[in-house]
C-alpha cells in the first residue's frame, strides 16, 4: 500500500516545521501573560508588605543570579566535551553527523536553558498569586510548565524537520545523520542530570539535616543558609535537567523510528513518527486548555484536573493518529503500536501514582512507620521502591511483546515509544510546574507571607511530587523502548543481527553481567557525589550558625551567607559530574573497541535491563518518601518524632529521585547512542583494538590529575581540619565577652515555642559538631 500523493523530506517536514511554529507561538502567548502577572505584592501603605515584597524581589533575583551563574559554567565544561566528541564522531563517521551531533548538543543545552528562565521567572509570581487562591498559583506555576514542555517538543520536532529537509538521502538512510543529533541531545543530558541533581540534592540534603533534624527550622527558614542555593538546585537540576533528559528521549523516539521504519515502509516510514509527534504537540495544547481547579481542592481533586488534561489530549491523540494511519495508507497493526505504546505510559503513570502519592495505601504506611523510627521508615521505603518496579516492567516487558507481534520487526517496538511520547508536552509540563511551586513556596517561607500562601504552594508542591514520579516513569518507560530500538538498529549496522548466537558467544553473556552493573556503578558514583558535596554544605551551614552572631535566632539585621553555599555546591557538583558521565561516555567505547560488537551487544542489553529497574525503584522509593513526609507536616506533627524519622527518609530519598534514578534512563540511552553512530569503528574491531587500550591508559594517567583538583571542602582531610576548627573556634559564648554596648547590639531576644521560655544567644544551646 502507498498514499495518494509522492512523500519525500519536504512533505514530511514542512508540515512538522509550521506546526512546530505554531507551539512555540503559544509558548510566547504564555509568556506574555505569565509577565503580565504582579511580581511584587500589591501597595496598600503597610509599611511591613512593603517590606515584605522587596524581599520576594531580592529572593527572586538572588535564585535567579545563582542558577544563571550555575548553568554558564556548566556549560562551559559541556562545550569542551561536545567539540571533543564533534571531532570523533566526524573523523570516524562522516561530516554530517557530525554537524547533527552539535546541532542536538545545542538545541538540548537550550531548550533547559529556556525552562530555568521561565522556572525563575515564575516563582515569585507563583508565590504571589498563591496569597490570592489556589487555582491563581497553579495557573502561574502550570503555565510555566507549559512553556517548557512546548518549548521541548517544538523545537525538537522543528529541529529534526530542519535538519532531515537540509541532508534529505543522508538524514535516515546511508550515513543516518540524525542519529547524531539523539547523540548530541543526550550528551548534554546526562551533564544536565548529573550536574544539576547533585546540585539540588546536596542542597536540599545539606540543608534539611542541620536546618530539619538538628535545629527544628521550618522547611526554607530563611536563616537556614543553605535554603537558597535549595531553590538555585529546583531549577538547573529539577527544570534544566528534566527538560534536557526528556528532549533526549523525544528526539530519540522519532529518530530511532524514523530509522527503522525507513528500512521496511521506505518514506512513508520516515513520515509516521514525523506526523504522530506533530499531531500531539495539537492535542497536547488542547489538554492544557482544560486545567482549572476550585479553591480548597484536595490532593484528589488536584490529580483529577491533571488527569483531566492527560486524558483528553490522549484522546485526541489516538483520533490524529489513526487519521495519519489513513492518509498515509499504512497498515493498522501500525495503529495499534502507537495506540499501545500511549496506553503503556498512561498505565504506568497510574501504577506509579499509586505508589507515591500521599493518598494511597504505601506512602501511608512509610508515613506511618515513623512511629518506630528513621530506619524503620528507610525500610518500608525501599520495600515500596521495589515493589513499584513490578507494574512498569510487566508492561513494557507486555508492549514489547504485543507491537513486535502486530507490526513483525523492530520498527513496532520504536513507534510504541514514540506513541508514548507523543502528548509529552502535556505530561512534562505536569512535572515541570512542580520545581516552580516548590520554589514558591520557600520563598513565600523566606519572605514572611501569610500562612495561607504556603499552604497552597505546599498543595501544589506535593501533588508535583506525584507527578514527577510519573514524568519520570514515562521518561524510563520510553528510554527503555527507544533503547532496545537502537540496541536492533545497532546490530542490523554492525552486521550481527543474523549471526550473533546470544548463548554460544563467548562475549555476548559476559557482556550481559558487565553492562547490568554498569547503572549500579553510575548510580553509586551520583549517591556518593550527592553525600560529598552536603557533607560540604551541612560543615558550612553549622559553621554559620555557630560563628554568626544571631544568625540561629532570627535577630533583625542579621542575614546569612547564601553566596558562599551557592559557590560551593557549584564547583561540587561540576566536579563530581565527571566520573559517571565519564563511565557512560567510555564504556561503549572501551568494550566494543576492545572487545568487539558482540561484546557491546551485550553490554547494552545488561545496562538496559538493570538500568530500568533500577531507575524506577529509585524513582519510586524517592517520590514515596517525600510524600510521606509531607503527609505528616499537612496533619500537624511537624516537628514530632514521627515527622523526624519521615524527614531522614526525604533526605535519602532525594538523591534516588533527583539524582540518580532519572539519569539512569539518559545512561542507557547515550550508551545506546555512541553504540549506533560509532558502528564504523565497531565495525573494524580488529584494526582498532588498541585504542581501548590508549583509552584507559589516558583515565589512568588522569585520574590522580582529577583527584587532586579536588574542590576545597570535598576531600577527607578538609573535613577533618574544618571539624577541629569548629570545636575548637569561636561560638556564641564569644559574645560574652564583648563590650557591653556591641553585645545589646547583637543578642536578640529568642522565644522557645514549645517551652514557652525566652532565652538569648548566648544561653541558646550551640550545636556540637
């Protein structure tokens, strides 16, 4: 069967091209009324609210400056990688993929960048329009979400058009440029990831154990130091990294199917990714359209209306699809792939839902199980982690089944994942809003606003939880679709497909075991940066408290050092990004240049299967632990045994659900990647085998080099020396010695909540290091 009408590149991109216009024309609507919004509290002569506002103003700005110096340097670092693996990819491919390669690193790196200036953009608004009602913050919060989830699919898909009208022959069939550009995208991905979750995590993590355990401060005390460089953390790890994880993911589906499909439906196999992924940007904008909520909603209430949205512009979706199908004139078992492969990610967002939000049966027992201490609640929470992994893998495992059945090759597997993808404009911005509210709030925190104000964000910051950990499942969930379709594509390439005997290869099994501990190696090695760098930032948080002079009290006037936070989590987190993006990067290179193409094989398959797994408990156990957290803060006991014992499980958990868990998925994509477009190296094994060797002579030579650029602070001995200094350096009791006059200066006077007592600095009791 053919349609009608003759499909080459123009056909197939022009169409994808205007529509992507159209997107991005609807981001600058919403840009334009998310600034017409107040971003200062309304002038009614109280002198306090107008103090109050310059403080959000300078909150605001100061999370602002801070994820913009953030995200320069680590571009910078990114640069030097890129043009290093331009240069590869040209020398041992061909120029165009090449040029597609940098063309995806740049899009990528983009796109993040425009969804943390909308995120900081938009977090004093938000907090703003939550002193007005709930519906107010989310229509803020979920426009911002919006535009960077348009932002992603728009110019990916418009990007891809461009690029597969300029190299026409070239873009899919002969040299396959554009999966160059899945490998740029996802280069700048795990950077973003990595970096950005140790950021926010060491933060987040650095400032809840002093601030939460150890002091018994509100969530973002403004006298926490280290809750602003939290707030710089939501947006270049939470929005800059989640928006480059999942472009990732989006152009990896089209350009794996487009790949595939070429090679059995020729064209017209190029057009249905193209036209699937250009309908649902419509039907996306469509859902978005429905999002509203009353005043006073529930949590159930709240994930209602998000659903409402997901639902309807899946509906539509399906309706667009099969139109596609029509005009194409292509077989309906294709249909069904894309119909399936929605249905897969809309059943684990249920499944995910279940095990994560506040309203359901496990994240109660985790809430409940901190009667019986912080353990007790580590426990039950990796029991709910690796309970959630049972529902995705049965359905992937499922879909992968049905759509190879239906359409007889891999192409089924390939449009399953981008049928998955396809509303992600609507599904990221669900997660994306969620860092937004959560800023809000800490500013709302910060500056002082009424209570009320923190509870709505606080609303809409628990229900972002929830809809992360399913943001996240369908991110996993189309990774490992859009892998095993480049795991196909790369041995059709290399010419195994037919030969590769999996159980009599003496490579192909070993390199199963080495590629499932590979997730686990890059997951310890994102765990472990996360530990270093809050050990850092809870060193530096006790040494403010105790050697700031009424900084612990809240004394008038008395501010603490965020700047010195904020720079110190940077250059951790930059320098501890180095390792596991090293271990993705080289791994392909080193085994299947060493070893050979089946042993690669291998290694992809094992990094897959572990990689999902893995991912998704994390992911999981994560979102639960929060959730359960936040329950016990909604129902009073903040500041109980119980509320202590859930934050430690928040504090382990941040790091599985920020940090390590979703970059998993961009592990086994890039892997994935570097594998494909690197197939002319693999190819002549034989010739290069050598340079495996010349790689791991180089990581020898430059590791000591990389130790000992260890930032101040992160080594052992730093830490040793800055423990001694502070038991033995000044604490508040040097305020005993003062003059009279400086003393009455400094000492404020300190009300004791829960025993009713007022005491001064210099009785309050100094924390022991």
């Amino acid at each position: 069967m053919a349609p009608a009408f003759d499909v080459n590149t123009i056909v197939i991109g022009v169409p994808a091209i205007v529509t992507s216009g159209l997107g991005l024309c609807v981001v600058g609507y919403l840009v334009y009324t998310i600034q017409g919004r107040p971003s200062t509290l309304a002038d009614n002569g109280d002198p306090e609210r107008k103090i109050m506002s310059d403080k959000i103003v300078a909150l605001g700005t100061a999370i602002s400056k801070g994820a913009y110096a953030f995200l320069l340097k680590e571009y910078t670092y990114l640069v030097i990688c890129a043009l290093a693996l331009f240069v590869l990819v040209s020398a041992a491919v061909n120029w165009r993929t090449g040029l597609c390669y940098l063309a995806g690193c740049f899009t990528s790196a983009l796109t993040g960048f425009i969804g943390m200036m909308i995120a900081t953009y938009s977090n004093t608004r938000t907090a703003i329009a939550a002193e007005k009602g709930l519906n107010d913050a989310l229509t803020v919060s979920f426009s911002s979400g919006c535009v960077m989830g348009l932002t992603v699919v728009s110019v990916g898909l418009g990007s891809l058009s461009a690029l597969l009208m300029a190299f026409n022959d070239n873009a899919i069939d002969n040299v396959a440029a554009l999966t160059g550009f899945g490998m740029g995208a996802s280069t700048v991905s795990i950077f973003a990831r990595v970096a950005g979750g140790i950021f926010t995590k060491a933060a987040d993590v650095g400032a809840d154990l002093v601030g939460k355990v150890e002091e018994d401060f509100p969530e973002d005390d403004v006298r926490n130091p280290a809750t602003v460089a939290d707030n710089v953390g939501d947006n270049v790890g939470d929005v800059a990294g989640m928006g480059a994880d999942l472009y990732s993911s989006f152009v990896g589906s089209i350009v794996a199917s487009s790949v595939l499909g070429f090679k059995q439906h020729g064209n017209v196999g190029i057009a249905l990714p193209f036209w699937i992924a250009m309908s649902g940007i419509v039907c996306a904008v469509i859902g978005m359209c429905t999002i509203r909520c009353k005043e006073g909603a529930t949590q159930t209430d709240l994930l209602n209306v998000l659903r409402r949205g997901m639902f309807v512009a899946a509906f539509f979706e399906l309706g667009c699809a099969a139109v596609v199908i029509h005009v194409l004139d292509m077989d309906w078992e294709l249909y069904f792939c894309v119909m399936i492969g929605l249905a897969a990610g809309v059943m684990i967002s249920f499944w995910s839902e279940y095990f994560t939000s506040g309203a359901y049966a496990p994240t109660q027992r985790i809430s409940n199980s901190g009667v019986f201490g912080p353990a007790n609640v580590i426990i039950e929470g990796l029991s709910v982690g690796s309970y959630s992994t049972i529902g995705p893998v049965l359905i992937i495992a499922s879909t992968i089944i049905a759509v190879r059945a239906l359409s007889g090759s891999a192409f089924g597997i390939a449009l399953a994942s981008t049928g998955l993808l396809s509303i992600l404009a609507i599904t990221l911005a669900t997660d994306a809003y969620g860092p937004v509210a959560d800023n809000a709030g800490g500013i709302a925190e910060m500056a002082h606003m009424p209570a009320h104000v923190r509870v709505n964000t606080d609303a809409l910051d628990a229900l972002g939880n929830t809809t992360a950990a399913v943001g996240k499942g369908f991110a996993v969930g189309s990774a490992v679709l859009t892998a095993v379709s480049l795991l196909t594509t790369y041995t059709v390439r290399v010419g195994i497909a037919d030969s590769l005997d999996p159980i009599n290869s003496k490579f192909f099994i070993p390199g199963v075991l080495v590629g499932a501990m590979l997730p686990y190696w890059f997951a310890a090695l994102t765990m472990g940066a996360v530990a270093a760098a809050a050990g850092s930032v809870v060193i530096e948080v006790r040494r403010q408290l105790n050697t700031i002079v009424g900084l612990r009290e809240g004394a008038p006037g008395v501010n603490a050092d965020h700047e010195t936070c904020i720079n110190m989590v940077t250059g951790a987190a930059l320098y501890m990004m180095i390792p596991p993006a090293g271990v993705v990067i080289l791994s392909p290179l080193i085994f299947g240049i060493g070893l050979g193409p089946e042993m690669l094989a291998g290694v992809l398959l094992g990094a897959i299967s572990s990689g999902f797994v893995l991912g998704g408990m994390m992911n999981a156990a994560g979102g639960a632990w929060d959730n359960a957290k936040k329950m016990n803060e909604k129902d009073g006991q903040k500041g109980s045994f119980k509320h202590k014992s859930t934050v430690v499980g928040d504090t382990v958990g941040d790091p599985f659900k920020d940090t390590s868990g979703p970059a998993i998925n961009i592990q086994i994509k890039l892997m994935s990647y570097i594998s494909v477009v690197l197939v002319p190296v693999f190819e002549n094994q034989k010739d290069y085998w050598w340079v495996s060797l010349i790689i791991i002579g180089v990581v020898l030579l430059v590791t000591p080099l990389y130790m000992h650029m260890c930032p101040a602070g992160l080594s052992d001995a730093d830490r040793i020396a800055v423990f001694t200094q502070m038991n033995n350096g000044p604490t508040y009791a040097a305020v005993e010695s003062a003059d009279k006059d400086e003393k009455d200066e400094v000492v404020a006077v300190v009300k004791n909540e829960e025993k009713g007592v007022e005491l001064t600095p210099a009785e309050s009791p100094v924390n022991q290091v």
